[in-house]
C-alpha cells in the first residue's frame, strides 16, 4: 500500500473509532472499521468488525 493511502486509512481509522465511541451499534460504521482492517492486512480483527456489523444490522 502506498503511503499517502496509508495515512488516509489510518485517518478513516480514527474517525472511524471516533464515531463508534458515541454509537456502537451502527452496523456501517463497524463494516467501515472492518473495510479499513482489511486494508491494513488485519484480517483477524477485520473479520471481527464485520461480525459486529452483521450482529447490529440483524437488531434493526
């Protein structure tokens, strides 16, 4: 991964975790972390979010 996308994944990262700190039931916002996760070859803790994301979206 190139670097400048590397620091605007990181970037996504913080605001991303930013907004799950108010709200961590929304199931877009864990399937984001999980997308960016992925992107940082963190497929243990990607898969993780996106479990997360499919466990909020089953509770609308």
């Amino acid at each position: 991964m190139p670097l400048e996308n590397l620091e605007t994944t990181k970037e996504h990262w913080s605001v991303n975790d930013e907004a799950l700190d108010i709200d961590n039931e929304d199931a877009e916002l864990w399937f984001n972390r999980g997308e960016v996760l992925k992107e940082l070859k963190r497929y243990d803790d990607s898969l993780d979010s996106f479990n997360k994301a499919l466990n909020a979206r089953t509770r609308l």
